[in-house]
C-alpha cells in the first residue's frame, strides 16, 4: 500500500479533514496515511473520529526528517489562500512527490515543479480522483529528490533577506 502523509498544523485551514475524506474513498489495502501535526485538541478528537476504522495513523509532532522517509507521497490540501508553502519545498528535496492544493503561495510553488499534481480543494472530489489515478499509475523510479529551481533554493532565500533588511536599514537610517 501507498504510505499517503500529510504534515503541518492541524486545523480546519489546512485541509487536513479533506484529506481523511479522500483516503476513506481509496480501496481497501491500497494506502496507509500517515498523519503528523498537533493542533486544538477538540479538533484533534474530532479528526480521528472522523478516521476511525480506516488505515489512518496520527503520529503527533515529528521533525520532517524523520516523517519524509515513512511516506511515499504528501498531500497538501491546503483551503486556504497559503502565503508559502515550504513543505512542499521540502518534500521535493526528500524526492517525495507532492498532491497540493491550487491555492495561493502553493499553485505558485507547484507550478514549478511538473512532476507534482494539483487539485482544487474548492472540489474536494477532484482530491479523491487524483488520488485515485495516482494509485493506478505509481511513479516508476524512486527519486533521490526533485531539482528545486533556483528562485527556491537556500541560497536566494538567504539573498532575498539579506536585500530586504538592506532597504529596512536604509530606510531606518534615512528617515
């Protein structure tokens, strides 16, 4: 069976609740999901509920190194407008595909990368379709990871502050 994750906070915002819903859909012996994150406990209460009886594992707060390689693929059904979307960054430099989420900061992310798919969470269906085509036509090499491009690597993140607290500075100096 697939290993489906999902990893981050645990909130309506997140999607994670769309996610569980696309997994009960799955056939039978084809996933294991696997979801890491804390969050209110009331919500957390009611997230296993609503898993209760499927291949559906909560694994509390684990560091990405540590989750990326129980995984197979990562699902990130965002519903909201994400700013940035550094999970999924950090998926690809683990070589773990990606499902995500056509909103914000991650349509714009994902766009860069070919190989990872999107779907509308406005659809919560299209989530289970893609899933679904996914399981039926696995990847066939393991990647070691995806090339990041260049405008995502550490190094112009790092560039970007540096020019950012620049300007700051100048403007503190010169006001």
């Amino acid at each position: 069976p697939w290993r489906i994750g999902f990893i981050g906070r645990l909130h309506p915002i997140t999607g994670v609740d769309l996610l569980i819903d696309a997994l009960k859909k799955l056939p039978s012996g084809t996933y294991l999901g696997k979801i890491a994150g804390v969050g209110k406990a009331d919500y957390e209460v009611q997230l296993k509920a609503r898993a209760q009886g499927h291949p559906i594992e909560f694994v509390g707060w684990i560091g990405p190194e540590n989750f990326y390689p129980q995984i197979d693929l990562l699902v990130i059904p965002s519903v909201y407008n994400e700013p940035q979307g550094l999970v999924l960054l950090e998926a690809a430099r683990m070589g773990i595909p990606v499902i995500y989420s056509n909103r914000g900061g991650l349509a714009v992310m994902g766009s860069e990368f070919p190989e990872f798919i999107t779907f509308a969470p406005a659809m919560p269906e299209t989530l289970t379709d893609v899933l679904r085509a996914v399981l039926a036509a696995p990847p066939k090499d393991a990647v070691a990871s995806f090339l990041l491009p260049a405008r995502f690597t550490a190094e112009a993140f790092v560039e970007s502050y540096q020019q950012l607290y620049e300007r700051l500075g100048a403007r503190t100096i010169a006001g």
